[in-house]
C-alpha cells in the first residue's frame, strides 16, 4: 500500500523532470565507475612499487603426509613404511590445510609430491576425491626406491621445471624437503603441529 502511494506520488515528478533525474543517475554511475579508476591506478601503483610480477604464484606444491593427511596416529610404526602406510585410506584431514587446498585450487594448479610408494597410488587418489582435494599431477616414490624423500622431491622439481611448469611455493613439513625446495629458490611454508 505504501509502496502503490509512493509510486503514485513520484511517477509525475519523476515524468515532468525526467532530463535532470536522467543527468543525476549519469552523474551517480559516471563518479562510480571514477572511484573504481582511481582504486584500479592506486592498486597498480602499488604492484609497480613493490616489484610483483603477475602472476605472483603459477602452481603450488603440496605435500600429502603429515601436512594435509593427519598421519600422527601411524607414526609409531616408522620405519616400519608398510605399516606405517596400511590405513591411509582411514586418514583423517587436517582441516586448515584442507582451507587452504580448497581455495588454492581454485586459482592454480597443484601438483602432488608425495613419499608415499606408488602401490599407494589408488588408495591415495579415492582418499583425495573423498576430501574434494583436486591436483594437475601426483608424484610417488618408485615401489623399489629407497632413495632419501628430498632427494626424489629435488628430482621432480627438476623434472616439472625443465616441463615448462614454475612453482613458487610449497607446503611441506619434513625439513630436509623445506631446505632442499629452498634452496632451489621456492618460498616454503612449512607445516609444524603437536605431535599430540
Ligand atoms: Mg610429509
């Protein structure tokens, strides 16, 4: 009822001085879209000023194991590995850094750098898909390898680099890995928890 009255009311106002109400919006929308200029030169200002490149990030790599996977209840079996590694499926998630994949994968692709061995490799897909965790690529370790897990990280990297592909930056918690990826020029963030 108020709303039929209030459009009664203003309707001839608004028809008799239709050029001003016309110019008033024009001028509305014109100061709108200036303000936006204005953030769009500042936020470039500051982009030419601090040195960023665009994009700042191309790809992430993730680490599975004590990072994203919460694995605190196997631990007791290393070095045990195929004890350590029988109930991966029954993992649970850390949920901070499910947040984080979450919104990661949006933007760039993420590529898996796992020491798990590459019988895992179905068990670990089907515990992804069951936690929405998307990935352009997973690397395992060989079935037969006993090489030291910063050792075939290096390997991968090197190998993904010379692909084309120029990660930025990792999330990983075993430190001989955070070195060796820092030591190759990528920012790390590395995952320290409780071991409770
Ligand atoms: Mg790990």
């Amino acid at each position: 009822m108020v709303y039929v009255c209030a459009v009664t009311l203003v309707a001839p106002v608004v028809a008799q001085h239709k050029d001003t109400v016309r110019n008033v919006i024009q001028q509305i929308w014109m100061s709108a879209f200036v303000t936006m200029s204005r953030k769009e030169k500042m936020m470039s200002r500051i982009v030419e000023k601090e040195g960023y490149k665009k994009p700042i990030v191309n790809c992430v790599i993730m680490d599975l194991d004590g990072c994203i996977a919460d694995d605190r209840r196997r631990r007791i079996h290393i070095p045990d590995w195929p004890k350590y590694y029988a109930d991966i499926l029954n993992d649970s998630v850390f949920p901070e850094q499910l947040f984080l994949w979450h919104r990661i994968q949006r933007e760039v692709p993420i590529f898996i750098f796992t020491g798990r061995p590459e019988y895992l490799h179905n068990d670990t897909k089907e515990w992804l898909r069951i936690h929405g965790l998307e990935y352009a690529k997973m690397f395992m370790r060989p079935d037969k390898s006993k090489d030291a897990t910063w050792k075939l990280k290096s390997e991968w990297l090197s190998f993904i680099q010379s692909n084309g592909v120029s990660p930025s930056l990792v999330y990983e918690d075993d430190p001989s890995c955070c070195s060796m990826f820092a030591g190759a020029g990528l920012v790390v963030h590395q995952v320290l928890r409780s071991a409770q």
